[in-house]
C-alpha cells in the first residue's frame, strides 16, 4: 500500500483528526525497509472514526472498541486506527487491565515498547513526532526501551524477545541498560503463551541476522527460559571435524540456511541431542546416537511451542535426514534408496541439499571444496532422479490387487511385506519394474511370506 490511501482516509475522518502513523511503520518508513502494517493513531474517539469513515464511504470494523481500536479497510486492505491512549496496570504481562482514551500524541507514544517504535509520522505532512530521540537511536542502531526499561518489561513479557528479535531483524545492538533489564523480568516473561513466544522466534529466525538474536537469547536468560534443551550446547566441545562447538555451529548454520521457517528451524535444532550423546573414547570424541536424540528433542520443543503441524513435519524430516551423506563410494542403488527416504518423508533432494549445504558451511572445514564435492554429489544425485527411478510401493508396475490376484490370497500383512521387497528389488535394478518381471518375481517371493 502506498500514502495515498491514507490521505483518502484523513481527508474522510477532518482535519482535526490528527491522523498519525505510528510503530514499526514509521521505523520502516525512516529505515526505506518494505512493510506490510500501516498501524495508524487519531485524536478521534473510534466511534467517531467509524461515523466519519462510514460517511465517507467506507467500510469500517470495530475490532477492538474497548482498547479504542477500529479497522478500516483501504483498498480492500485492514488498517488498524487507534485512538491515542495511555495504558493502566499490567497484572498478567500482556495487557492493560484498563487504558484512558483521549490523551495526548505524546503520552500515547510514551506507552510503546522502544524508542524506535515510538515515533509518528502526520498524514497530513509535517515533522517527525519524536519526543524518546527514536530516530537518533535509528542512526545509531540501538534497541532502546521507551523511559525504565524494568518498567517497559514489566508491563508485556513479550518485549524482551521482541527487543532480541528487532536486533536480529534490523542488525542492531540492544543498549546495555535494556539488555540488563531482561534478567530481571523473566518471571513475567514467563507468563507469555506459548503461541506468542513461536511468532516472535519464527520471526528472529528467519531475519537477515538471527544469530545475533540467538547470542542475544543465550546472554539475557530467555533462551533458558523457553528453549533450555539448546542450554548445553554453549561450549560443548566437537571433533576434528568441526572447527566451533556445538553452540556456535548451530549459530552459523542458522545463518547460513536460507531465510525459510523450517530450513531455520531445523537449522536450530539439528544437533540439539549432541551434548546428551557426547563421549570421549581413547582421546576422541563421539555423539553416538545423537541424530535420534536430536530427533526426539525436536519434536518436543515443537510441540510444546504450538508449531504448525505443517512445519513440525518438515523440520523433523530435515532433522531425522540431516546425518546421512552419500559419498563417491555409494552405488547407484545405495543412492536410489536415499532418495527414496528422502521422499517418503515428503523431503524434496533441493531441500536436503540446501540444508546440507548449511549445516557443512557451519562446520568451518575447507568449505570451498565442501562445495566442489557437493556440486558433483548434486549432479549425480539429479541425473539419477531424472531416471525417474520407483521410489516406492505406489510406483511399482503391479498395484496390491494385481499381486492380491497373482498370489490367490486376500489381503494382509504379507501383501505389505511382498510389496516391501519388490521395492529393494527394483531399487537394485529398476528395470525390472515391468509387470512380467515383477510377476515373475513375487511368484517366487510369495512362498517365503
């Protein structure tokens, strides 16, 4: 969306409305970043915006009256107009058990998280509202609270982690007396839902810098708090494979995976079992079993977060394939049966290759010839998918009713097992993926079963 929806929208309410932009669209604004929200602020009661709005033509929702909130759809588009307020207590850290309408512009700043966000913009042209120095902070790349910190965190739980995920976001520092802050406020932070708590990590994750973010969770106690599984990996110590620990592998393969949920995620939570499984055996030092641990911790943290199921799935199949690598001593039919897994798992060959990509560059281990052999892995791999190889039961030339029928039985635990190992036969040689020869061969298999 452009201005001028808005301007339509100031001329509809008058020009004693006081139509400002406020929060992270004003920060975006100053910063030339791209934006979706056009979260605006009015003198207007909501009542009144919806009268004026609805007088003019358009269509008005009155989504949140008692916090002074309406919706106006511009352009078939929901923009949020709220009337200056400022906030009462804060009892469960996540909302005022009361808020006073009718305050002024700069009182209705004051009650924002960071001074970056407490900024506006008039519709109408005229001068940077900016009564915190917000965009003295913009220029010099600092997360600063709006006045005492302790207090800015009191009132929502969630501003820590929002102060973590704008650094990872915009590439900022987080002033030294709101970092401090943090610690001290965990009790409310804890209150935050779950549901909450994933938006904000999904969003840290997948921003132009989510390491420093992560650095930032491990440093101010939060990640203890809603990732303490990730805990022991700081300083855990890998083998001569690995040029960092565990932490800060995990660090750089976040960072180097593409900006997808659950490439990032499953970035994060690859090795996470490592420091369960770490031995040391005659100087040397294993993870035996670490990718089912992994596995197992995933899935938990997931759960406990409220992914998607949708993700849930994807990062686990990342995760559950991320310790298998093909090398050139892998015959074709050992390759052809990767790929099989791969695809039961719903996990395309891009994607593995893409996360395997990551995970090698965070080893920090001749990564330029990582990726010469990876090239050719890749070619190899793609040549063989391009066969068009049956990668499972559903691609065999004879369907369960056809081997049903061929065998003189009715269905039951054998016909899964006949299907089984026609499938390792063909991954061997797909040739023989004609009916005549598959009828041949489950001929002969059947009498086993």
């Amino acid at each position: 969306m452009t201005w001028a929806p808005l301007l339509r929208l100031q001329s509809a309410l008058g020009g004693g409305a006081e139509l400002v932009l406020v929060g992270g669209a004003v920060r975006d604004e100053l910063l030339g970043r791209p934006h979706a929200d056009w979260d605006l602020a009015s003198r207007l009661l909501p009542e009144e915006v919806m009268k004026r709005a609805r007088a003019a033509g358009l269509r008005v929702i009155p989504t949140g009256l008692q916090h002074g909130t309406v919706t106006v759809l511009l352009d078939e588009q929901p923009v949020e107009v709220t009337t200056f307020r400022s906030d009462g207590d804060y009892l469960d850290g996540r909302r005022p058990e009361s808020v006073r309408l009718g305050v002024s512009l700069a009182e209705d700043l004051s009650r924002r998280d960071f001074t970056i966000n407490a900024m506006a913009l008039p519709v109408e042209g005229g001068d940077l509202v900016d009564p915190f120095d917000g965009r003295a902070d913009l220029v010099a790349k600092v997360i600063r609270a709006v006045g005492d910190p302790l207090q800015r965190f009191a009132e929502d739980g969630l501003r820590p982690l929002r102060a973590c995920r704008f650094a990872a976001q915009l590439g900022f520092e987080v002033d030294a007396a709101t970092l401090a802050a943090i610690p001290q406020r965990l009790e409310v932070a804890r209150k935050v839902a779950a549901e909450r708590v994933f938006t904000e990590l999904d969003k840290l994750l997948r921003a132009a810098e989510p390491q420093r973010g992560l650095a930032l969770l491990a440093e101010s106690g939060l990640l203890d708090l809603w990732l303490p599984e990730l805990r022991p990996m700081l300083g855990c110590a890998q083998n001569r494979h690995h040029a960092y620990d565990v932490w800060e592998h995990t660090l750089r393969v976040v960072a180097a995976a593409p900006a997808d949920a659950g490439l990032r995620w499953a970035a994060l939570l690859h090795d996470v079992g490592k420091p369960g499984t770490r031995s040391v055996v005659e100087g040397h030092t294993h993870f035996y079993g670490h990718e089912a641990r992994s596995l197992e911790l995933t899935e938990a943290i997931l759960e406990r977060l409220k992914a998607s199921q949708a993700l849930r799935k994807d990062v686990v199949s990342l995760v559950k394939h991320h310790g298998v690598y093909p090398t050139e001593a892998w015959g074709d039919a050992a390759c052809r049966r990767f790929l099989a897994k791969l695809a039961g798992d719903g996990l395309s060959l891009a994607r593995w290759s893409a996360f395997s990509l990551a995970d090698q560059q965070g080893k920090g281990m001749d990564w330029e010839g990582h990726q010469r052999a990876h090239g050719a892995l890749m070619q190899r791999l793609e040549a063989l998918v391009a066969q068009a190889p049956p990668l499972n039961v559903k691609a065999l030339a004879l369907d369960g009713s056809a081997l049903m029928k061929l065998a003189g039985r009715p269905g039951g635990p054998w016909l899964g097992e006949l299907q089984r190992r026609l499938l390792e036969a063909v991954l061997d040689e797909p040739e023989i993926n004609t009916a005549e020869r598959l009828s041949d061969l489950a001929v002969r298999l059947v009498v086993k079963i």
